[in-house]
C-alpha cells in the first residue's frame, strides 16, 4: 500500500487532497505519522516523503472522521487479504467510490519503506 501511498501524498500537496494509507502494521502506521515515508526506486535514489496531506491510521474510520467518504480507494494487499481489506474499505466508500484493487502478487521493481 505504501507503494500507492506515497506518490498519491506527493501530489496531494499540489491538489490539497489528504492521502490516508489504512495499515494492520502499528509500526508502520506510527512510522509515518511520525516520520513519513522514503520510497527507494530500482537505481536506489531514495525519496523522503513527508506531507502534512499523508495519514496513516489503523482505524479506517479515523479517515472519515470528517464526515467526508472516500472519493478513491485503493486497496494493495496480498491476495489472501483482499476480502479483508474489501471490508474495512466498504466502512468508508460510499455509493460514487472508485476502488482499485491491487493485489500484491510478485515483488515489484521499486519499494516502499517506512
């Protein structure tokens, strides 16, 4: 998820959009909310990424708090935890959600590390 994450909080800077990242790990999710991210491409250049439009939580209803759906939900899991992930993403999608399910199936050329 973090791959997805931190690209999307880039630009949230620009579009003012909050980037909320939904994690099972409570390391991870304290990492970011205190640190951030870094993403590492394939020629290891690294990228720190820190933006006050990136949220981590574990509680899916912590990003709605505001009252406001989700307008995008992306949902990058392991195959056996999609039907999980699906759940806890239906607590905030409404009716005129987009969700993009990205299974993780293979390592891919670039991570994301907290």
């Amino acid at each position: 998820g973090s791959f997805y994450a931190s690209p999307l909080a880039l630009s949230g800077e620009t579009h003012r959009t909050e980037v909320w990242m939904v994690s099972d790990w409570e390391d991870q999710v304290a990492t970011v909310q205190s640190e951030g991210m870094r993403l590492e491409s394939t020629d290891h250049k690294i990228q720190h990424i820190s933006s006050p439009y990136l949220r981590a939580t574990s509680d899916p209803l912590e990003a709605i708090a505001d009252g406001v759906r989700a307008r995008v939900v992306i949902i990058a899991v392991k195959g056996s935890q999609t039907q999980a992930a699906a759940h806890k993403a239906k607590a905030v999608a409404s009716d005129t959600t987009a969700v993009v399910i990205a299974e993780v199936l293979a390592v891919t050329p670039s991570k994301s590390t907290v």
